[in-house]
C-alpha cells in the first residue's frame, strides 16, 4: 500500500470555538503539512479543487507549485481537478508547467467536483455535467499525448495544429478519474485504461465497492489487462487516538460538531453529501472515516483492502479543525504505527521503479 496526504483547504469556523484563521495561515499550515508528510514518508500530497463552499482551494496549481518549490521527493497529485469546468488547454498548459518544476512528480485526480454552485459560477449546465467531463477530459488527454492537435468538440472553440507548450517534463503525467457517486467515472476511466481513485469518504463500503466492481469489469471488457487496474481510496478524516476509549472521549464532541457543521439539508438523501455515521462511534464502527486506536485503523484499512484492492490509501488530517501541532502529530503516529503494518500486509507495486531488463 502507498499512502496520500490530501488537503481540501478548509476554512470554516473551529466547529467548537467559532475561531476562523486567515486565509494566509491556512495556506502557510498547508504547505508546512506537505513537507512534513514528505518528511514522514508518504507517498503523495494532494491538493483538492472547490470554487463554492467554505475553501481556499480553488487555485490548486498554485499551492502546489508553492509545495514543489519546497519539497523534492514527495509526488503531488490533485484532489480533484475540476476538468467539467475547465478549459483543457489551460489545464494541459498548467500542470505541464508546474511537472516540469516538479521533476515529473505530478499526478492529477479528475472529477467533475463535488459541488454543483461551480457550474454556474463558470456559466456552465449542471445538467450537462458528464458530457463536460467526457469531452474535456479527452481533449486534454490528446493534448498532452500528440502534437499538432486538430480538435472539434461541443463545448469550446475547434483546435487546427495545436501543440500546447510546455510539454510534461517526462511524458503525460498519470491520470486518475475520482469517483464518489456515479458510475460514469468508472466507465471513463475504464475506457481509457486509466487508474481509479474512489472518495470513500462519506457513503457505506458497499456504495464504493459497487464503482470499483464496475470499473475493474469494463477495464477488462475494453481491452486493458486486469492486472494494470490500479485503484486508490480516500478516507472521510484521520483521529489516532491510544485505545478506542481514548478516541471517543478525546474526539468524540469535535467529531460530531463537525459533522453538525458540514450537513447540508437541501441535499438530504442526496448520495455522498452528508455522512450518514453522525455520531463517533458509527463511524468507527462502520463509516470510511479512520478514527480509533492504531490497530483499529490498521484494520479498518486492511478490511477495505480486501473489498477494494487498492493501492494507494489517502488520508486528511485537517478536516475536523485539529491544530497544526496535532495534525502533524497525528501523521507521525500514522506514519510510525500504521503505515509499516499496511504496507507489509498489502504491498503494491505503484510508483515502484522498473526493475532491470530481463535478463539483465
């Protein structure tokens, strides 16, 4: 298993204190988080995308140049890039960009959000949302694999001999598809033979069991080799605590004031908005979210494991309005109690360098 940091850039009042930092703290504790995962020995350190609700993450691209700047080994994905809603050629033009500063170290996670206020923001028709997605996302795909690009599409002008510069640093950086409700993710994502990265963050197992079943059946029907399926999974917030007990005690009134905070009634019964495990303790019993003694989190990761077969485990630590020094120190416990165990009980190949020529 690799594991992944991922930072949405919350900026909602402390759901306890009422306290709001700056806009310019929280990029300042996003950046310092990043390093120290690189320090720590994660895997990858991404950055969402929102244009509505309370974050700062609407410049993904930017932080992530200001992380590349401060980091060297540590690969940088994002979490996800909104492609619905973007211009392709831009997109192709900024992360190449920003994977030429980076050494190659760049990954994007594409989605069509997780927010339906962006839409309109971008004068655009929710209701169209995955043809948005379908079109843009291979548009971008064709920028950054060919050169002198013709291209006729719906939903921006034609392209005649385009070649956007600069060109990735070592090839098209990878492609994940993030997946939280639809099948139609997974389905794009299985067309092309690109890795999914399922939200696993606020509905039951079986809601994400279900995206994942479906893509690693079309990946296989579309021609790919199963065995190059590969797939992540998010986590609906990390809580490391020494027993369960200590959880509940020390996380329970911050857990579920969060949870109070982040409920949106006009989505009621609307899959993946509100989390249905809205005391602390469904979610340690049943929810994605990681919360629990050490070994509870081990096991819940494996438990996962053994449904989803993924490769890549992400985690957030800044969700639930922990301080800085506690989000840090909930990584090191991470990285130090769990993250060996994982990795020993589910190795995976991603990321690993390629081994020597056969015969070689």
């Amino acid at each position: 298993m690799k594991f992944s940091v991922l930072s949405l850039i919350g900026h909602a009042p402390h759901p306890l204190t009422g306290e709001l930092p700056s806009a310019a703290q929280r990029f300042t504790e996003v950046i310092e988080t990043g390093e120290a995962a690189e320090r720590l020995g994660f895997d990858a350190y991404a950055i969402g995308e929102r244009h509505a609700g309370p974050f700062l993450s609407s410049s993904p691209g930017v932080v992530l140049g200001a992380l590349a700047a401060r980091t060297s080994t540590i690969r940088l994905l994002t979490g996800v890039t909104v492609v619905a809603i973007l211009d392709p050629v831009r997109v192709a033009e900024d992360f190449a960009t920003l994977d030429q500063i980076a050494g190659g170290r760049i990954e994007l996670v594409v989605g069509k959000g997780a927010e339906a206020g962006h839409f309109s923001l971008f004068g655009l028709d929710e209701e169209r949302q995955w043809d948005l997605q379908k079109e843009k996302y291979e548009l971008l795909r064709r920028l950054w694999t060919e050169e002198g690009v013709d291209w006729e599409g719906e939903f921006r002008p034609p392209l005649k001999n385009v070649t956007t510069v600069p060109r990735p640093y070592a090839g098209p950086p990878r492609v994940w598809h993030g997946s939280a409700t639809s099948l139609n993710s997974p389905e794009l994502a299985a067309r092309h033979g690109d890795p999914l990265f399922t939200a696993n963050a606020i509905q039951p197992r079986e809601a994400y069991a279900r995206l994942i079943a479906h893509y690693r059946e079309r990946f296989e029907a579309y021609g790919h080799d199963p065995a190059e399926a590969r797939v992540a999974a998010g986590s609906g917030g990390l809580l490391i605590a020494d027993t369960p007990r200590r959880a509940v005690e020390r996380y329970k009134e911050l857990y579920e004031a969060k949870v109070a905070q982040s409920f949106r009634p006009h989505l009621e019964g609307r899959a993946g908005y509100n989390t249905p495990f809205r005391t602390i303790e469904d979610a340690m019993a049943d929810g994605p979210q990681l919360i629990g003694s050490p070994q509870q989190i081990i096991d819940k990761i494996l438990g996962y494991h053994e449904v989803y077969g993924h490769d890549l485990q992400s985690v957030t630590v800044d969700g639930f309005g922990l301080s800085q020094g506690e989000q840090l120190e909930t990584l090191q416990r991470f990285a130090e109690e769990v993250a060996p165990v994982v990795r020993r009980e589910a190795p995976s190949t991603l990321w690993d360098p390629p081994g020597p020529p056969a015969g070689g």
